[in-house]
C-alpha cells in the first residue's frame, strides 16, 4: 500500500509537466485515473474503515494527477462518464469530506460545468446550490473561493429560466448574506496578496481618507465595484462583487 500511496504522490507531481501528460495520456492513464475514482468506494470500503487516513491520500493525489492532466487541454472534457461525474459530485454533496479531496472535486465540478454544455446538464442534475453553501460556512477560505466558482459557473451556463429561479434562491438575504461574506474575507485576502508588498500600506500615515483612497483603487484594479461603506478592516471600503457577476449583486 505505501508503494502505492508513493506513486499516486509522485504522478500528482509529475502530471503537471507537459512532456510526462502526453505520454501518460497516450497510454489511456486518463481512463485509468477515472476508473480509479469510479470504483474507489466499493473497492476499497474495508480499507476506508480501517485505514482511512491513506485512502484519503490515496484518493487526494489521484484527483490531484487528474486536475493536473485535464488542465493541459489535451483531453476533451466532454469524454466523461455519468458513474465518474456522480463519484465526484458525491465527494462534494456528502459531510464531512477531506479537504483536499473537496477542494479538488469542486474544481473538477467547474472545468465540467465551463467546458461542456453537455456536462453542465449532468452536473446540475447531481450538484444543487443546497448542497454548496454549507461550504461556505466552513472557515478554509481555499474551499470558499472553489465552492463560488462552482456556483458562478453553474449559474453562467444556466438557461435564462433556470439561471432565475438560481438568482431567486441566492438573492434570499440569509444565503446572500453567507456568499457576499466569504466574498469579501477573498477579496480582502486578494487585495493584500496583489498590492500590500507593492504600497507597504503599515508605513502609510494614518490619514484614514488616503487610506480608502488606496483601498478603492487597489479594488478597483481587481475588477471589483466599490461601496461607499467603510469596513471594520482599516476603515478599508467594502468590494461589493465582480463587475462582470449578475448572481451577487
């Protein structure tokens, strides 16, 4: 087993080498990959009982490998099995879920929904918005950031119809509240990655006008509208959503 746990870790690092990908494509290891993920569960249910901990290793790079791989744009998405889209759906709709394998299924969840108009339906059969928001409650903001992602790309694909009765359900203060909060902790979190070490804003006086000043150019910058209301963060001004999202406005 650790063999095997040894290689599943070392084709996770290597799959994100072009040169390794084509090979190991041509040699079907995609297929290999999601027959993997297809009969995980039953196939190892006794392992899961008694050595959870490296079936979640195990299951992790596995999924890791695959994202790497897909990201190359050499296999098309639209290859997929139903049995393989439901494996991954059931990793992010059941509690509680490792959080390496949860955040690489949402990932998987929004390159399906993005790239195939046919997955997107097989997707929205398995995945509701119920389903994810319990992620955005949780305090890994790695999660918060892949859980929104899947909702905007669900609600981007979604027919006018459907994309409605989305916007319906996430316009309902409680849920739009929970989105609009784990917005903000990224987009604060961005803003601080992106332009801190650039403006060193600790060595700015504490004029707190040329501070919000700062802020909103900085937000502004990442593609974000501005609110007039000021933040408990450094009198920061509050992002309020992407320029370019209908679903949180």
């Amino acid at each position: 087993m650790d063999a095997k746990l040894e290689a599943l870790k070392d084709l996770a690092s290597y799959s994100r080498d072009i040169t390794f990908a084509q090979e190991f494509i041509n040699l079907d290891g995609i297929s290999l990959l999601t027959q993997m993920v297809e009969s995980g569960t039953e196939r190892y249910q006794k392992l899961q009982k008694i050595m959870k901990p490296c079936f979640g290793d195990m299951l992790s790079f596995t999924l890791t490998a695959f994202v790497e791989l897909m990201d190359h744009g050499i296999v098309s998405w639209d290859t997929f099995s139903v049995a393989f889209i439901k494996k991954i759906a059931s990793y992010v709709s059941k509690f509680p879920t490792d959080i390496a394998i949860l955040q690489r299924s949402l990932a998987i969840l929004e390159s399906m929904v993005l790239n195939s108009h046919d997955l997107y339906q097989k997707v929205a059969q398995e995945i509701t918005i119920g389903q994810l928001i319990p992620h955005l409650q949780g305090a890994d903001q790695e999660i918060q950031t892949y859980t929104i992602a899947v909702i905007n790309a669900l609600f981007l694909k979604a027919p006018d119809d459907r994309r409605q009765e989305m916007a319906n359900i996430l316009a309902q203060k409680k849920l739009r509240g929970i989105i609009l909060q784990a917005q903000r902790d990224i987009i604060f979190e961005l803003r601080r990655i992106a332009f801190d070490a650039e403006s060193e804003p600790n060595n700015i006086s504490g004029n707190v006008e040329k501070r919000k000043s700062m802020y909103t150019r900085d937000y502004k910058k990442l593609g974000f509208i501005v609110s007039t209301e000021v933040s408990e963060r450094n009198n920061e001004p509050k992002p309020v959503a992407l320029l370019s999202s209908e679903a949180f406005g």
